[in-house]
C-alpha cells in the first residue's frame, strides 16, 4: 500500500495553512482599519475564490504560474524553478482556494472585537505590536483558530484547481482527491473505497475539532455578557 | 494643571472645548452623545482634535500649530473606560501587570502583590474579568491603571456599568480615592449623583460646546445658563416680558403670572425654578387675597407622581394659557395635597433664575 498521496495531502495542507494563518489574520487587520470604498473592494476581491468554481481559480493559476506566463517563466529562467505541474504547485492552489475562509472567520473575530480594549493598552504605554499579539489575538483566538482548522480542512480537501496545476502524477503529485479520481476512472473501487474512508476520517475529526471550538466560544461568551 | 483648547468637526456638530482644570475633581456633565467621551479621547491622544492645543502640568501633549501630537503611551494619562476595558483573556493578575512601567517590569511580584492588596482583590487573583463582579472589575481597572503612574485621571462614566446596590459601594471606593489623588481628576457622566456626589467643580457640555466652570454647588444654585439649569434639574421655564425694571418685575409668560426676582437683569429672556424651589402653601382658603402677597398664586392641581423622598407634583396656574405646567416637589408628609383641587404655592424671589438665551 503506497501512502504517499496522504502525506503528500497533509504537507500540502499543513504548508498552506501556515502560510493562510500570517496572511488571512495580517489583511483581516490591515483592511477592518482602511475606509469603507477601499475596505468593500477588497472585502470583494479576497472573498471571490470562495464562490468561483476551482477550475476558473486553476485557469488563473496556470494563466500566471505557467512556464509561458510572464511570471512563470521568468522564475524557471532565473532559478531553473518549475511552478506548476510539481507536488508544490498544490500549494498554491491550496492557498488560494482557502484563504478566504482565514480572512473571513478573522474578520469576523477582529470586528466584534472592542477597540476600548486597544485605547486601553496605548493608555497603559503598550506598543501596538504589543497589544495586537496580547491582548487582541488572544482575544479573537477562537475565532481565529475556527479560521485555522476550517482552512485546514478546506486546503485538505482541494481538488479542483490542485488537479490542474499539479496533474496527477503517482508518488509525485498524487493528493487523496486526486488518487480517489483516479481508481473511480481505473475501476479500482477497493482502494478508492479505502481513501474515501481516510478521507472522510480526517474532515470528520476536524469538524468536530471546529463543534467543540464553537462550543467553547458560546460559552465564554455567555459567562462573559452575564458577568457584565 | 490641566489646560484643553481643541476643535474638532463630528459627524453631527462641532466639538469646540476650552477649559482649565487645577487639582480638582471636574466633572463634566452632558446628555449622551454630547462629545464627552471624544473629549477624552482627545486628551488620552486616542482621538486627533483638527485645532487646539492640549497641556498637562506644562508638558504639551498636542498643539496643531507647533504639530505636536504625543501617542497615547507617551501622556501619562490614566484612562478609566465605562466598561472597564479589562483584557479578557488575562487574569486579574495579568492585567495589573500590563499597567507597569517597562522599568519596573523586574520588580512586578511585589508590586502586584500590593496592589491586590490595597485594591481588596485577594482571593481573585487567577481569575478572569468575567468571573469578577462589577466593583472588582472597576477595582482592577483602576489599580491597573494607578500602577501606571498617570499624571491625570480620566473617568468615562464610571458607576453607569453598575446596578445600584454596587454602585454605593464603588461610589465610596471613588471617594476615597479622589481624596487621596494629588492632581487633575477629570470625570464626565450625564447623572447628577455621580456629580454632585463625586465632583468639585463642573462644566456643562452641550452639542460639542462645553461653558463656563462653576462649583457643583453653583450649578444647583446659579446655573449659567438653561442648558446648565435644565441639565441640573430643573423643569420649569418660561419667556419672560419686562414690565418694572426698578422693581425688577416681569411676566412669565408660559405661566401667565406676574414675578419679581432680585437676579433679574437688563438683558434676562428666560426665567427657572428649581422644583424643589416652589412652596405650597398649605391654606385652608385657596384664594390670593386683595393685597396680594408677592409672587404667590393659585395654581390647580393635575397630577401627583409619588416618590419616597418627595412627591412631584404638576399644576398649571389658573391664568395660564398654554401647555407647559409646572413641576414643584413636596414631601410627602404634605398629605393634604391628595386631597386639594387648588392651592397656594409661592416662588421665592432669590430662587428664581433668570437667564439671557
């Protein structure tokens, strides 16, 4: 049994993930700050890739990656770096396809967030960077880690736009959706039947992982208004 | 020695503050959404006024001229929020350490362990602001921000986050601190017990415009204006026509009667009194005799709104034209009343306030 689309799926994932979880939380606080034309445009173009079909984010991906894009084939001349048809295409796709879903739950959080509490440390002669990582993080962390885990869960089950950046190469591009495809087109449902089981295993517990998360932040909350 | 001259346009009105404040309690005192809390905000340097100038015990903290705008890390101001502003994911202990100094930052054992001390918070040092009652929340918020060393206090309404069995308790917590505050206290509230209670000294602020200082006191007894007197307390106004200038005689019209005041002055438009001003008096003949005594009429009784302390009483005088009645306030041990359609009630020269516009 070769295991390698499932540790290929989880450094896919785990990449995008880590790379979503800087970006998602830097532009939720960047634009909540900038004026509302600015802040709706943007709010606009970063959320778009939650309702596109994948393919149309894989067309523009190839459109900009690809070795005869400007930008792709600027990269394999300089440093011989191939960006699209690698197990590290993925990435890219992964990134854009779930990155809404970080920014969105952080914006969320950063916006019921009470800016009393930001006054209150410039007063106490905290620095900003000092109050964002303390006091307004810690604060928004619920919201911010359902962001983390739903990215997580997303990036992990990209097929769409994966599929056409990456290709589907066994023991170098394969992902779990991607080997799921391929034994339902080759016949092979016995194996298909068994990815399908890890599959759903992994979004099952993190979807509980995200249950007890909400739960959680219900009730802090609550303790929180009654203790007012 | 607190000195604020600043602008700044609002949404609604023009935020126009110009007052000076020595080593008192001064309350300013305004309706909800009259720029009080955005006059904070603006000495705290949390808000940037368009013009003015700001200065605390000779350090300016803004001047738009000179382009002086200091960070709100760098005024030394110790900023009271309404709702306390605690950092919810810390414990009690974890937030008073946020409000010491970076140099101090070695020494913060002991310096915690003291404050828990003196602010009456032991037993809830691991707890978090939720867990923690309106007057422990206030109490960290202040111990909080005094280990801060701030050269000014400024308190957003501080008692308006509390019911009113913990509002005594904190109120006398405030007291004591004042007490022992050597410098500015600045304190805004739209509630007249928090000021009369807590303050020194009090300008009324109205549409972004803030007036003249005057001793709490003052401001019951003289308010400057009827916006002061209205914020004060007082419900009864009317226009007013001169008849008599060298007996300082005029009419109030609204009320359709003839007054004379000793605080009448050449220029006067309006005329007040204080609820608790105007004395019923308790005849059993309810008519004003032929000489008649000055400043006394009938008035007719329309309404008895109960209280405790004293009852509100409306009644409108018997000359009068229009709707606006008049509000007068006895104890309730003035029973007869219940029982009268029409009394007496006289409006002591030296209580009726007159005013310009």
């Amino acid at each position: 049994m070769d295991w390698f689309p499932l540790w290929n799926s989880l450094r896919i994932a785990a990449i995008s993930t880590f790379v979503i979880f800087f970006l998602g939380i830097y532009l939720a606080w960047y634009i909540a700050k900038l004026p509302p034309f600015l802040k709706g445009l943007l709010d606009v173009v970063l959320t778009l890739p939650l309702v596109l079909p994948p393919t149309v984010v894989g067309f523009f991906l190839l459109k900009t990656l690809g070795p005869y894009s400007a930008f792709g084939s600027f990269i394999l001349r300089m440093a011989d770096v191939r960006l699209v048809m690698e197990w590290y295409s993925a990435i890219f796709a992964s990134i854009v396809v779930a990155f809404p879903l970080m920014y969105r739950t952080a914006r969320g959080a950063f916006e019921s967030f009470d800016s009393d509490l930001c006054y209150a440390g410039q007063t106490l002669g905290m620095s900003n960077a000092r109050i964002f990582w303390q006091v307004v993080l810690p604060t928004c962390r619920q919201g911010i880690l359902a962001g983390t885990v739903l990215s997580f869960a997303r990036a992990l089950g990209e097929y769409g736009a994966t599929s056409m950046v990456s290709g589907f190469t066994p023991g170098q591009t394969a992902t779990i959706s991607t080997t799921v495809y391929q034994l339902w087109r080759t016949g092979d449902d016995a194996k298909a039947y068994l990815w399908v089981m890890v599959n759903i295993t992994i979004s099952f517990i993190v979807l509980l992982a995200i249950n007890s998360l909400e739960a959680r932040q219900k009730k802090s909350q609550i303790l929180q208004s009654s203790g007012v | 020695m607190l000195k604020v001259h600043i602008r700044k346009r609002l949404h609604t009105f023009d935020l126009d503050i110009n007052f000076e404040a020595g080593n008192e309690v001064l309350g300013i005192l305004g309706p909800s959404g009259s720029g009080k809390s955005m006059t904070l905000k603006c000495i705290a340097g949390i808000e940037t006024p368009d013009w003015g100038h700001i200065e605390l015990d000779g350090r300016t903290l803004f001047d738009s001229r000179a382009k002086i705008n200091l960070p709100p890390q760098q005024r030394k101001v110790g900023y009271l929020f309404q709702q306390y502003a605690l950092f919810p994911a810390m414990t009690v202990e974890q937030n008073l350490f946020a409000g010491i100094p970076k140099e101090e930052k070695k020494n913060s054992q002991n310096i915690i362990e003291d404050a828990i001390d003196r602010m009456n918070l032991k037993g809830v040092e691991k707890k978090k602001p939720y867990q923690l009652s309106g007057g422990q929340k206030q109490r960290v918020a202040l111990g909080r921000i005094l280990l801060n060393h701030p050269q000014i206090l400024l308190l957003d309404e501080p008692l308006s986050a509390l019911d009113l069995f913990l509002k005594w308790q904190v109120e006398l917590e405030l007291k004591s601190l004042f007490e022992s505050w050597p410098g500015t206290i600045l304190l805004v509230t739209h509630n007249l017990g928090e000021l009369s209670h807590l303050c020194d000294q009090v300008s009324v602020l109205h549409e972004g415009v803030n007036q003249t200082k005057q001793t709490v006191r003052e401001l019951y007894s003289h308010p400057a204006t009827v916006v002061a007197a209205k914020l004060a307390g007082c419900r009864n106004f009317s226009r007013i026509k001169l008849v008599d200038w060298q007996q300082k005689r005029f009419k109030a019209l609204d009320w359709g009667i003839e007054l004379l005041s000793s605080n009448l002055r050449p220029k006067s438009q309006f005329c007040g009194i204080f609820n608790h001003d105007i004395m019923p008096l308790l005849t059993d003949a309810p008519s004003v005799p032929e000489d008649k005594i000055e400043n006394t009429f009938v008035v007719k009784k329309q309404h008895i709104l109960w209280a405790v302390a004293a009852n509100q009483v409306v009644c409108k005088s018997k000359t009068q034209t229009n709707d606006s009645p008049l509000f007068l306030e006895c104890p309730t041990e003035y029973n007869e009343l219940n029982l009268m359609d029409e009394f007496l009630v006289c409006l002591p020269s030296e209580k009726i306030l007159c005013f310009d516009s």
